[in-house]
C-alpha cells in the first residue's frame, strides 16, 4: 500500500506539471497562421463565415485549434488597436461577436451586437444584415420568436432582400408544425402508460417465473443473489425513458420540458419495477420491512455508490458556468481549467464524508454503548438504519484521519454478539489505518488530473466540452474510459477487502473471524460461493475466496469441490463400524490407512498432500502449514454428517478409526491426533 500510495501521490505534481507546461504554450501561431496583415484584409474584404473559411483554408484544418484560436484572438486585437477607420473596428467586433456566437458564447456575442446595433455611427448595409442574421439565430436557439422576429423586422427597414433571405433561414430552423389526428393525443398516453408500466410486468413475470423454478424447500442463495443482482430493471426503466425523450412523447402531450419529464418517468418507472422485486424479497428472505423503507435503502444505496460520480460531474458544472461567463478562458490559460477540474473533483470527494450521513439517514453512536475493545478507535461511528431489512453489515468512510467514521445496520448492532461486531470493526478499522480510502481519493483526483492533460493540449475540444456537452463521440469514449475506470477501482476494492480481512484475521484470530464472516454471509442471505463464470457482487468477494485467502496465508488450502452425499458417508460408516465390532479396532483402523495410504517410496509432505486431496473429496477443508508440521481438517464434511444420523453412529469412534488410519498411513513418522468442534489436527510429534 506504501508503494501505491507513493506512486499516486508522486504522480499528482508530475500531470499538474505537465498541465502547466501543456498549457502554457501556444504563443507562436501555428505553421500556416495568416500574417496580423493578411486577417486585416481578410476582414475589409469577406464576410464572417467567409473568413472563417479562409482561415481553415490557410491551416488545412476543418476547425481551428486552440493555438489557432488563440493567435486568432491576439491578432483580433492587435488589429483593434490599429489607429484607422471605424470600419475596421466594426469588422473587428462583428466577426468578434460570430466567433463567440459559433463557440456557443451567446451571451457574449448578444453584447456585442446591441453594443453594435446602437452605435451612433449608422453601420453598412452588409455589417448590418450579418449582425441582424447573428442575432437573429441566437435568439431562435435560445427559443425567444419574438426577438428572432424583431431583428428581422429591423432588417428589414434596410435591405429587404437580406430581410426576406434572413425570414427563409429561421423558417428552415423552426420546424412547422404538423397538423397530425385526433388520435395523436390518445395514442401517445397509452404509449407513454405502457412506457412506464412495461418494466414493473416484466419484473412480475420474473419473481412468478423464478418462485416456480426455485420453490420452497431448494437452495435458494445463489439464484436469488444473482437475480438481485441482476440489472434488468434499471436497463427497462433507462430504455423507457430513452424512447420518451426520442419520440418527444411529452410534447405531443402539451407538455414541455422533455428531459425533465424522461427523468421523472425514469424515477417512476423505476420505482414500480421494484416492487415485484420487494415482494419475493420478503418471501425468500422473510424481510419484514415495509415497501417504503425498502424504495427508501435501495435508492439510497444507489446514491452511496453514485456519490463518488458527483464530483466530476459538480466539477463539469461549475467549470461549464465559468467557461461561459469568461469566454476565452479556456482558450487564453489552458492550464486553468485544466488545473480547476482536478481541483473541484477534489474539494467535492472530500465534502462527500460530511454529507454522507444525512443524506443516507445515519445518526451517531454514544462510544459507551459499544464493545469496549472499540471504544477508543479513533472513528466516529454511526447507526444506519434499514428498518426491517434483516441487513447485518458495516461501511466506513471519509479520505481523511479527521473524517474517518464507521457505520453499522440497525441489524448488526441489534442482533449480533459482541465478539462479531468487533471482529467488523476492526475490518473497517483496516480501511482506514491501511489508507484504502484515501487511495481511492488519490486516484479519483488523478483521473481528473489525466482528464486535465487531455484538457490542456486541446483546448478548443475541451471548450466545446463545457459548451455544447460532448459529441456521439466524446460520448462513446467517455462510457468506454468509466468502464475502464470502474474495472481499476473494482481491481482495487477487492484487493482491499482481502487486505481488511488479513489485518482483522491477525488481530481476532483466523479461525474466529472466519466464523464472523461465515454467519454475516448467512444473515445477509448469501452464497458462500460464486459460480464459476459469475463475477462476485461489487468488490466484495464471495465467503468462499475470503475463507481461502486467509487460509493460504499459513499455508496450502484444499477444498472439496462440492457436498458428499450423505448417504455415501453414513454407508461407508456403518461399515467401517461393523468391521470394527467383528474384527477389532487395529483391523479397522488398517482398513482405513488402505484408503490413505501412499507408496512407501513418497516423502512426508507428498503424503500430507495426498491425504488432504482424499478429505477434501469427502468435502472437508484441509491445510497443511507452511512448514508441513501437520495436517488441519478445519471443516470436517463426514464429522458433520455422522453427527445428523439416524440410527445414531458413534462420532467419536468414526473419529478414532478416521485418525488411526491417517496416522498408520503416515508412519514410520509419528503424528499426534487431536479433535476440534468442526474437525481436528494432526501435528509431527508424540
């Protein structure tokens, strides 16, 4: 961690740098740039969009870059400055004002044209129909009829051809209406009710569909957790949403604000397909909490893993208003806004921590009232309720020591023995001390810094950004780059988590905090493995993997590949036992050595090894310690089944004959037996 951490922040000034250094350039005038003379000329003699043309032309470019706009502006001005006619500043303002107007600067551009338009100086007839055309089309994009329609009408008044031309440009911009049926009206509100109806059905068809495949009685864990998991709701409530927006469904209803409406429809649409998924949750895990605290935790939990998002998102926004209110700031200081998201993203992160708990419901902890063994962490601790959820779990928080904090589910401090809710807390405690999350904060802050680079050498596209929003385009590669981003951070929690459950391991016992994480998964209604194929939920990984880390950590795990029959294990029992009562104990325990025994000719740890393989094929978790001192049976799948049998079979004489014989299979080396609750030990020795 030591390493990442330092990597991270060694990388934060070097991309700051070369920020600074990207975007401190562009003083020369790209190769091609037309002479201070020759724009001069360019403005006497051509039209805004003509020069515009031209200019593209001379560089070769279908768009100007931001060093071409940024000599362009220094020339601008320079030209100003010349002491000439007034023509020349009004073709100066003019193309100034087209140049913000086509950068999507439109308030900026209107300033210039009513400065313009009240000069006492009468402007010519051509300057005029390009400003009246400018203003004209601002205001038609900005939905103002009216002021579309005076510019024309004071147009005009001067050239009526330009007047008549300019009437024909808006109309082309404004589609006409369509007179359409009566129908039109109907079929849109049964379209748009189908809309919003469709995912809520389908999630119904599924629970009926999935209560007939897994009825009571079947293992239920890991189909309902890969049907929890699975995004087919929200995928249905986004498509509907998507199809009101692109068929214009509320417009055709009278009503505006189309995203708005596509938005809400999503919140609705949305909200209805949880509630099939509400009611089997209460069927399968027995939850006894209300529909309403149900919409309540899963949107809530949806704003949790969201938050993080907020901060580039905040820092778009605020970057998008500043762009526009200081047109060209981007374009004359690159490194500034460059700088500024990376900034913004961090000031955002880390106000996350201090709005996290109201916005998610949490209240404070008195430390007197939890475990003592806690007490003096150095976190603040909160109380998350999910009222009837039957939730049992822990979250920490906060990038700095100042806003460390740990919030345990009502379920978890309500239900849980004190031993388990300290075994939690010092899992969360190992986020914290270990710096997981603010390495998460690093990293954020450095994507920003990346997004910054990128910012700094094209500042034109990163202008246009802020502006328009980005383009199909920009929008593919910004999905594909979250997917990318995502997949690191996903990479990175895992590793975490297993980091967590050392450091908690090592501090309650490996044994014991296994136990911990074995009853979670069960309260929490969890498999204990994921199938193959099936990637694990979030960045959690499955009990299974956790339990095998731990173990790996003293030494070589062996699992069994699924649950013995029961049947096959009381029968070779039974007989084992009659064997015992008919020949004798040493008849028994040879017998059993024959199923353990390897060649003679194999050295002790091949032998350890091999009777590891056998148990686990009988459905017991084996490990041999790094040092081969012995062999561990942590979980012994025959002790738990002889247990459960009926006629009775005595446990401890099928233990008796299962160690004699691995102990006859290991000799002439001597081991020394020993049981366990769920299973035993042998170790080098007598």
């Amino acid at each position: 961690m030591a390493r990442m951490r330092n990597t991270l922040l060694i990388l934060m000034p070097v991309l700051a740098l070369f920020i600074v250094v990207a975007g401190w350039g562009g003083v020369v005038p790209p190769a091609g740039f037309p002479t201070t003379d020759q724009l001069d000329m360019l403005l006497q003699q051509k039209r805004p969009a003509e020069i515009h043309e031209a200019l593209t032309g001379f560089l070769h470019t279908p768009t100007l870059s931001g060093d071409a706009l940024r000599a362009l502006l220094n020339a601008l001005d320079e030209i100003e400055r010349r002491p000439d006619t007034q023509r020349r500043r009004e073709a100066v303002e003019t193309y100034r004002a087209w140049l913000l107007a086509i950068h999507g600067y439109d308030t900026a551009a209107l300033t210039i044209v009513h400065r313009l338009a009240n000069d006492p100086v009468p402007l010519p007839t051509v300057l005029q129909a390009d400003l009246a055309l400018l203003e004209a089309t601002i205001e038609q994009r900005a939905g103002n009829a009216s002021a579309a329609a005076a510019a024309v009408a004071r147009l005009s008044g001067i050239d009526v051809g330009a007047a008549q031309a300019l009437q024909e440009r808006l109309t082309s911009l404004t589609p006409a209406p369509v007179n359409r049926p009566g129908s039109t009206w109907l079929l849109a509100a049964v379209l748009w009710l189908a809309l919003l109806l469709t995912p809520a059905l389908v999630m119904e068809r599924e629970r009926r569909l999935w209560l007939a495949r897994f009825p009571s009685g079947h293992d239920r864990t890991a189909p309902y957790n890969a049907l929890r998991r699975s995004p087919l709701s929200v995928l249905l409530a986004t498509a509907g949403g998507m199809l009101v927006l692109t068929l214009g469904l509320p417009r055709r209803l009278g009503i505006g604000h189309d995203l708005a409406c596509a938005i809400l429809h999503w919140l609705l649409s949305y909200t209805l397909a949880l509630i099939p998924v509400h009611k089997l949750d209460r069927e399968v895990r027995n939850a006894l909490w209300t529909l309403d605290g149900f919409l309540s935790a899963v949107f809530r939990l949806h704003l949790l893993r969201a938050l993080p998002l907020a901060a580039p998102l905040v820092a778009f926004l605020i970057l998008r208003r500043m762009a526009a209110a200081l047109p060209w700031w981007g374009i004359h200081a690159p490194w500034a806004p460059a700088l500024a998201f990376a900034a913004l993203c961090a000031a955002v992160l880390l106000l996350i921590p201090l709005v996290l708990p109201f916005l998610l419901g949490m209240r404070r902890i008195p430390v007197e009232t939890l475990p003592r063994r806690i007490r003096d962490l150095p976190v603040t601790f909160y109380r998350w309720n999910l009222f009837g959820s039957g939730i049992a779990n822990a979250v920490s928080f906060g990038y700095l020591e100042s806003t460390h904090a740990i919030a345990f589910t009502g379920d978890l401090l309500d239900q849980s023995p004190a031993d388990d809710l300290v075994a939690v807390a010092t899992h969360e405690e190992a986020h914290l001390v270990r710096e997981h999350l603010f390495l998460y904060f690093l990293a954020m802050v450095n994507l920003a810094l990346l997004a910054g680079c990128w910012a700094a050498l094209y500042p034109a596209a990163a202008g246009r950004l802020l502006i328009f929003g980005p383009t199909v385009m920009e929008g593919v590669l910004l999905v594909i780059l979250w997917m990318l981003a995502n997949r690191m951070f996903s990479s990175m929690g895992r590793r975490f988590e297993f980091e967590a459950d050392a450091f908690a391991a090592e501090r309650i016992g490996r044994e014991a905090y296994i136990g911990v994480l074995t009853r979670l998964t069960r309260a929490n209604f969890m498999p204990v493995r994921i199938r193959e194929g099936d990637e694990a939920p979030g960045i959690h990984p499955s009990l299974a993997e956790r339990r095998r880390a731990l173990r790996a950590r003293d030494g070589s795990v062996f699992e069994p590949h699924g649950p013995p029959p029961a049947e096959m294990i009381l029968s070779l029992w039974r007989s084992r036992l009659a064997l015992e009562w008919s020949r004798g104990e040493t008849e028994a325990i040879h017998l059993c050595a024959l199923d353990d025994d390897p060649p003679d000719d194999v050295p002790a740890m091949p032998r350890l090894q091999a009777i590891a393989r056998r148990q686990a094929a009988f459905g017991a978790e084996c490990l041999i310690p790094s040092d081969g001192a012995g062999l561990e049976i942590l979980e012994c799948a025959q002790k738990a089944i002889v247990k459960t049998a009926e006629p009775p079979i005595p446990v401890d004489r099928v233990c008796a004959l299962c160690s004699g014989g691995m102990r006859e299979a290991l000799a002439p080396e001597p081991h020394t037996w020993s049981g366990t609750t769920t299973g035993c030990r042998l170790c080098k020795g007598i």
